[in-house]
C-alpha cells in the first residue's frame, strides 16, 4: 500500500468547533450577493478576482482527511482552484429579476461542495443591464466568517477604483492560526482564561428560549436537520436615526446598544434575572488582522443580570463595558475548559451578532451595496442578527426552524421593535415599564379578554374551573414564556395546593398570598 504524504496545516481553533458540529451533516457555506451599479469592464474584474485570491492563500484552500485522521487538516492548493460563471437576466422583466436572483442563489447554496477536491469559492456574475450586475460570492464556512465575504467584496472593488494595490505581503491564515495555539499554551494564558472559566457555562442547554414551552429539564441539542429561518425586523429611516442618536448620546456603539435591547426583550419575555446568551466576536482585534479573510468569528458566552427597577441606560452602560471585555479575553474562550461540556453537542440557543458592511464605491461612480449575506459559524435557536450597512440598518429574528414557528418568530420580532421604539426614545426609563405590545396591540389584547358576556349556572368559580377542565383537559389553561400547562395538570396542582393549604390550617374568610415561580414551577 502506498503511502500518502500531505503537507498541511492544523485547523484553527474556530475551524475545529465547527468541524465537531457540522462533520455529520451538509456543509454550511457563507455566501453573499451583491448589487453593482456602474460600467466595468468584466475582464479587469476577471483579473481583480483572481489577484485577490492569489494574495489569499485561504481562498485557495482544500481539506484533507485520510481514514486515520478524526480532523482534516487544511492544504493550499492552487490558486485556480475556484469557481467563476458569468450569465445574462438581461432579457428578463426587470420586475422579474430579483425573484429569479433569489431563485439561482437558492439552487447555488445546494450546489455540493468537495472539501477535498474543490473548488470552494464559487464567484457568479449575473447581468441586469449593461450598468446593473449582481456579484454572488459563496464559500465554506470553514474558510470564511461574514467579514471575510467583505473583505473580499471590498478588495475586489478597491482595485476597480484604481487604488494602488498593497504591496506588503498578507497574512496568511493557517500562520496566524498556529500563533494563536502557540498563544494559549504561554503561562500568562491560564491567567486570562480563567476569565471565561468563571462563568458558568454548563447549565447553557437548558436556558429557557421565548414563547417555546418547555418542560422542566428540557435539554436543547443540535438539530440534525438544522434549518435557520428569519423574521425581518422592520425599522422607519426615523426609528434608525433615533437609535444612533442614542447610541452617540451615551457614546457607546450601536452594537451595545442593539444588545442591551435585546437582552431587555430576553428578560421580559422570559421573566428571569439571570440568563446567558452566545455573542459571535470577530477576531481580527489587530490591525494586521483587519483586512485578512479566514474563520475570525469566535461565539462566546454573555451573562446578564437583571432587576425590575434597573433603568435602560444603566443596562446599556453595563453591556457595552461587558462587550468590549469579552472582545478583548474571546481568543481565550475554548469548551475544552467547561466542565462536563459535551463540545461535539453543546451551543448557545440564544445568540446574537452583529456585522457591518459600508457601501464602497467604484470607479466612474458606480456603487456596491449588499443585498443578501448568509453566514453562520455555530448553530442557535434564536439569534438577533444586525447588518449595519451605513445608512441602512438590517435587522433579523434568526431562528432553526425546526424548533421554533414562523409566528412566534413574526411575535418576537414585533416585541423586539416596540422595545427599541420606547428605549430609544426614553432611554432613562426602568425596564419594568417597557411595554411589548403596542398600544394598539394593548387594546385588542383587552377586548380578547374581555370575551362575551354570558349568563353563568349557579356554581363557584372552582366548581365551572373544574367543569371545564373535566371536558376540555388537554387543551392549554396556563402559558407562561417558558411553560404550559393544560387543563387537567392546572387542575390537578390547584387541587394539591388546596389540600396543602387545608393541612396549614387554611379556611373559609381566611386570605392567603401565593406566589407561584414560573421558572420552576
């Protein structure tokens, strides 16, 4: 038997993760389109792609696994080993044309793709006219984060502007990947990872998840059919302005203030002080970095703590100093340190992320916007995610359709919108008096209460409970964030409650408080 030399390099640490979460199922890719208004010439981009990823070994890169390996390691190959098509929606209505470019993008991200064999990057160019194209850009997330798909976009277009092309010679991923292990075996580096070692990651598979009943000791785990979905969340040009203003009022990033509404809308729905969420980091904190394409994105744990009279601006202010220290310590978060973590199966099912993406302009003054990014390192339940394109604002209710419904998603993301609405308006107020509904929505919710008014039979409250609950049992009585109870449980605890209460010496004419703890019920 012949043997098989490789030379290669180990996977980083980000590429391991998502080897141990995604080697039983497809592929998951990044992938985005972008509209390109303005006369080029398509060969000088042609020849604008192909320097880009020749400047960029991971570009290029293959994955390798021989039997006896349990992990791939990563091959350069060469340079021409990628993708490129060029087609025509010229003859198309040009009403009809961005249906029919959702319909190509959603045939090319099922396009297979041979970690091994390649080709990885695959580059679309399709024509709307002769000054409209849209550019489609896909790659394994094995070799690419959101802000590589940038990066790249950017680059490519940089040239087209006549920049003059750098001429320092690039870091390479698989280099700054070896450095970063070589990083976490120095003696400081036990010191900084007890930072995340101090949070209590363990209990991450059973945080309850809004609007999704769930039974006590309900374990979330990785869906093999893992399916995201989204919710837009909708905001006016107004709405946005508001945001940003209150963001440079207190002078803390929209980022930390996107987190501090959603953490507030986590903590409402949920009813529980304590909770913990997954936060995606970039990595490329170095300047060297900022420019250099590869796996960056490192997802790391963000506790919160929260009570009823904490005003917003105190939560906002707490979040953004939490946020820049967990982009500071995130190269020193692995699972390895969780105690009792399953890495191959264990995520945050909340998380949150955000990107953002400039418009760049080209030469002749055509413009590149984003129209469409697809991008996920580690799996989630429910994830806020934020493209801040300038003077657009993306908002989206990701969330793994498998375990969550279009309309809780639809639910969640109205919520999420009135949160941002009232905390940006009045970011001094309490996050007990920041409404979910709208007033609208407050009114209706009234009138449904309210139902029809009918004659009832000459019985006690607890004598019609128990009728009905006799004929309806299994139909829901009692919904809380996180749990539901139908008629005949309901019923069976009020009786078990009467009898405690009986034995306490509880009578007629007698009053008693009780408090019931939804979280534990």
């Amino acid at each position: 038997m012949q043997a098989v030399e490789l030379k290669g390099s180990r996977l980083s640490s980000q590429q391991l993760r998502l080897w141990s979460l995604q080697k039983e199922s497809t592929v998951s890719r990044a992938f985005c389109t972008v509209r390109v208004d303005g006369r080029f010439d398509r060969n000088i981009l042609f020849d604008e792609l192909q320097r880009v990823i020749m400047r960029h070994e991971i570009l290029h890169t293959l994955f390798y696994q021989l039997p006896t390996m349990d992990v791939p390691i990563q091959v350069v190959a060469s340079p021409s080993t990628w993708s490129y098509h060029v087609l025509s929606l010229e003859d198309v209505e040009a009403s009809a044309q961005w249906n029919e470019i959702d319909r190509l993008v959603a045939s090319w991200r099922e396009e297979p793709l041979d970690l091994k064999e390649g080709p990885l990057l695959h580059v679309r160019l399709v024509a709307l006219s002769a000054s409209t194209h849209v550019l489609y850009v896909c790659l394994p997330t094995l070799c690419a984060d959101a802000s590589t798909l940038r990066i790249f976009i950017g680059e490519v277009c940089g040239s087209l502007r006549f920049d003059e092309a750098d001429a320092d010679e690039p870091l390479q991923y698989a280099d700054v990947s070896a450095w970063q292990d070589e990083m976490l075996l120095e003696e400081e580096a036990a010191g900084l990872r007890a930072y995340w070692q101090a949070i209590d990651v363990r209990a991450v598979a059973t945080i309850p998840v809004p609007l999704t009943p769930q039974r006590d000791g309900h374990t979330w785990q990785l869906s093999p059919q893992f399916t995201p979905a989204s919710e837009q969340v909708a905001l006016t040009d107004e709405q946005i302005a508001s945001l940003r203003a209150c963001a440079e009022q207190y002078g803390v990033s929209l980022e930390s203030m996107l987190l501090a509404c959603w953490n507030t809308l986590l903590w409402r729905v949920q009813d529980d002080a304590s909770f913990l969420i997954g936060v995606a980091c970039d990595g490329r904190i170095y300047d060297d970095l900022h420019l250099s394409p590869g796996l960056y994105t490192r997802t790391v744990p963000f506790p919160s703590q929260i009570e009823n009279d904490l005003p917003f601006d105190h939560l906002l202010r707490m979040v953004e100093k939490a946020l820049q220290e967990a982009v500071k310590q995130q190269a020193y978060f692995t699972w390895e340190d969780v105690e009792g973590a399953n890495k191959e199966e264990v995520f945050f099912p909340l998380s949150f992320e955000y990107a953002s993406w400039p418009a760049s302009r080209m030469q002749n003054d055509g413009l590149v916007s984003l129209h469409q990014l697809h991008c996920w390192t580690e799996p989630f339940v429910l994830k806020l995610h934020i493209i801040d394109c300038g003077q657009r604002l993306q908002l989206e209710l990701q969330y793994d359709a498998q375990q969550i419904q279009d309309a809780t998603a639809g639910q969640l993301a109205s919520m999420l919108r009135e949160v941002i609405m009232q905390v940006s308006s009045q970011p001094s107020r309490s996050l007990a008096q920041v409404s979910l509904l709208t007033p609208e929505q407050q009114r209706a919710q009234i009138e449904q209460w309210r139902g029809q008014r009918q004659a009832l039979p000459a019985l006690s409250v607890h004598q019609l409970f128990e009728r009905h609950a006799a004929a309806q049992p299994t139909k829901p009585a009692l919904r809380t964030a996180t749990h539901l109870l139908s008629y005949e449980e309901l019923n069976r605890q009020a009786n078990q409650w009467a009898c405690y209460l009986r034995e306490q010496g509880v009578g007629p004419a007698s009053w008693w408080a009780c408090a019931w703890n939804a979280a534990r019920r």
